[in-house]
C-alpha cells in the first residue's frame, strides 16, 4: 500500500508538472507557427540592399530614360503620360522599400526570439518525452487512477461527515458538561439539605421525646405526683387559718381541689364566694411555698374581691387578718378597688389619674 502510494506521489508530481509546462508547449508552438509565416513573408520580400541597389539603378535609369525620352519626345514626339505611369510605378516602389526597412532591421532580433522559443520548445518536448517515458516505467493505469481518486474523494467526504459529526458531538459534550455541572451543583445543594434534614429529624426526634417526657402521662404525672401531697399539705395548713367549718383539703389526679366537712366532700361549685376566695388564696400560698421550698414572705393579690358581694368581701378582710399574719407572711401588696380592704393594711397608697398623668399618695 505504501508502495502503491510513493507511487502515486510521483505520478502526481509529473503529471503536475506537465500540465504546467503544457501552456508553454502551446504558446511555443503557435509562436513557431507565426514565425514560419513570417519567414515565408520575408522570402518573398527583396532583399534592402538589393532594393536599395534597384533604386539607384532605377534612379540612373529615370535620369537616363528622361534624356532618352526628351530626346525620344522631341524627336518621335512621345506621348509624355507614359513617362508618368512609369514614375508612379518607382514611387511607389520606393514606398515599399521604406516600409521594408524597419522590417529588415528587426529581422535579426525576430530571428534570435524564435531560436530561442525552438529551443525550449525542443527542450520541453524532451522533458515530456522523458515524462512521458517515466510514466510507462511507472505503469500507470488511468482507470486505476480514477478509482483512486473516486475512494480518495469518497475518504474526504466521509472524513467531511465525521468532522461535522464530531463538532456535533463536542457541542452537545459541552452541553452536557454544563449540564452535569449545574446537576452537580444541585447535588451538592441537595446533600446540604440532605444533612440540615437529619439534623432537623434527630433534633425533632429529640423534641418529640423531650414532649413524650413532659407530656400528662410522663414527667407531668411523676411532678403531680411529686408535688400533689406537698401542695395538699401547705394548702391545708393555710386554710386551717382562716376558721372555716372544714377540717381537710384534697386534690386528685388533675389538680382539682376538694374541701372535705362534717357535712360530706364539696367541690368547688358547692362552696361560697368567700369560701372559694380563701381557699384560692390558701393554695397559691400552698403552691408557693412549695415552688421555693422556704417560708412565704412576700405575695401580691391583684383585685381579689372581684364578684365578690359586701358580705363576702368582708369575710375576705376577715381570713386576710386571721390567716395571713399567723403563717409567716410578713408582706402582702394587695391591689384593689374596694376600700374595706384597707381596715386590715398597714400601709396604704390611693393612685389617682389626672389628666393623662397618675399620681400615687400615701394614706
């Protein structure tokens, strides 16, 4: 293949060559054909000298023939019209032979040119006689030739097709690089979510069971539990205090409280107004008490007479200055509009609105 190749190399090199020089070849020719027409054209045009000789001898033969006819015209009484014709024949001799001239001078140099175009001419006959002698050495084989080059042909489409495809393919790799890029980055964002996701899960799992931990049936019972007896203990002491006619307090499972008489076990519902107040009283003192684990020193009611009738709120005044002053509790601030409040304070301060301002004055 390689062989077939070198070969076919060189036949293009020759061949290349010959169609370079053919123009050549032709322009020699058809000069060479021109010069033989010259060179015909030239045979059958005196020679300068030989004209230039004639042209004297025909001047002689003028100057003479004019005597001859003078004499002849005044002799033999000649008719002197001829005599013109035969002027008329030397000039335009004459006009011939000076456009000769240049012609003639030109000769040699016409001469050389078209010596020298045989001369290539013969040399590029031996170069394509030598080429075409080459060529036989070769064995070339036109329609192996064409074949070659149809498959040649044939090569370079299908390498102009694998080209388009391949920039095809390059583009839609380039595509899908940036593709694999953005998915990538997607990824990447995914991942992130992926792990704020397990650490919202186990902090949810985590809350879950901290609200499985507190719930009413875990922790909150075991603090009930816990706290329900203490609290029944220091809410019974307390309302021992304010003289009622009930020697217990208890509290079931949800904290709901029950008064317990000569008469039965009471709710709530069942008691009185001032009843309900002194047993609100005594067990936010209880669950205090309970909270700080020391003696009660200090507490703050906030309107504790409200619906309460007269009656009442003086029973209210009453379980204040029995209960309160023997359990320790060495402040109590009570905010209220009721004034028989103030038969049991030590110290009382009237806030009074004027204007858009308050003023607060001690009693």
């Amino acid at each position: 293949m390689s062989q077939i190749k070198c070969r076919l190399e060189e036949i293009y090199k020759w061949r290349y060559i010959y169609e370079e020089l053919s123009p050549v070849i032709g322009e020699i020719e058809a000069t060479h054909y021109e010069y033989n027409i010259l060179m015909k054209k030239l045979e059958n045009v005196p020679n300068p000298i030989d004209l230039v000789s004639r042209i004297n001898e025909l001047e002689l033969e003028r100057e003479t023939t004019i005597k001859r006819m003078s004499l002849l015209e005044t002799k033999y009484h000649i008719d002197p019209g001829s005599i013109d014709t035969k002027l008329s024949e030397l000039f335009n001799l004459k006009e011939q032979y000076e456009q000769l001239i240049p012609i003639a001078s030109k000769t040699d140099l016409l001469r050389k040119l078209i010596e020298e175009h045989i001369n290539l001419r013969s040399q590029l006959k031996r170069e394509k006689e030598e080429l075409e002698r080459k060529l036989e050495l070769l064995d070339y084989d036109e329609g192996v030739h064409s074949k070659l080059l149809e498959e040649r042909k044939s090569i370079e489409d299908k390498a102009k097709t694998l080209a388009m495809r391949v920039s095809s393919l390059k583009t839609r790799i380039d595509s899908l690089r940036r593709e694999i890029e953005e998915l990538e980055e997607e990824w990447r964002n995914i991942k992130k979510l992926e792990q704020k996701y397990i650490k919202l899960s186990k902090l949810v799992e985590m809350l879950k069971e901290i609200r499985a931990l507190y719930s009413k049936d875990q922790l909150q019972r075991d603090i009930r539990n816990i706290a329900k007896p203490i609290i029944e203990n220091y809410t019974r002491e307390y309302f021992k205090c304010f003289g009622l006619d009930y020697y217990d307090v208890k509290l079931d499972e949800d904290f709901n409280i029950y008064l317990i008489g000569h008469g039965g076990i009471y709710s709530v519902s069942a008691i009185s107004g001032g009843e309900r107040m002194a047993l609100s009283l005594a067990l936010r003192m209880a669950i205090a008490k309970a909270l700080t684990g020391e003696s009660l020193s200090f507490m703050m009611m906030d309107e504790p007479t409200v619906h309460l009738d007269e009656v009442r709120r003086r029973q209210l005044t009453t379980m204040i200055r029995r209960g309160v002053r023997h359990r320790g509790l060495s402040q109590l601030i009570v905010v209220t509009h009721d004034r028989e409040l103030e038969d049991v304070a030590d110290v009382v301060y009237r806030v009074q609105k004027s204007g858009v301002f308050s003023t607060v004055t001690r009693v």
